[in-house]
C-alpha cells in the first residue's frame, strides 16, 4: 500500500471516529497545540503499527 493510501486511511478514520483540537497545555500558555484523538468502540489490532510509520503517538489505550 501506498504512502497516500495510508495516510488517506488515516485520515478516514480521523474523520469518522476522531476530533482535532487546539489546547493550551499550560494554562498561562501563549500557544496552543495540536490534539488529535480517535475513540472506537471496536478493537482494531493493527491500527498502531499500521500508522506507527506516519505518526508519533505520545499514548493509545483500549
């Protein structure tokens, strides 16, 4: 699979189970990040080390 498929499918599923926000980590913060978080009620095993190479992930549960 492609690098533009991946990352369309990545972006997919952003789309359709996930937010992106901008936060203030710090509450005096001049700056805000980035966040994006996806949220699924079913299990897929191998997103992680499908978009692992793509992105960094600072954390994911189940």
């Amino acid at each position: 699979m492609s690098e533009a498929t991946q990352k369309a499918y990545v972006a997919g599923i952003i789309d359709g189970e996930g937010t992106i926000t901008l936060t203030r980590l710090y509450k005096n913060a001049r700056w805000k990040t980035p966040i994006v978080s996806v949220s699924s009620t079913t299990q897929e095993r191998n997103l992680r080390s499908f978009t692992e190479p793509l992105f960094w992930f600072k954390s994911m549960s189940k």
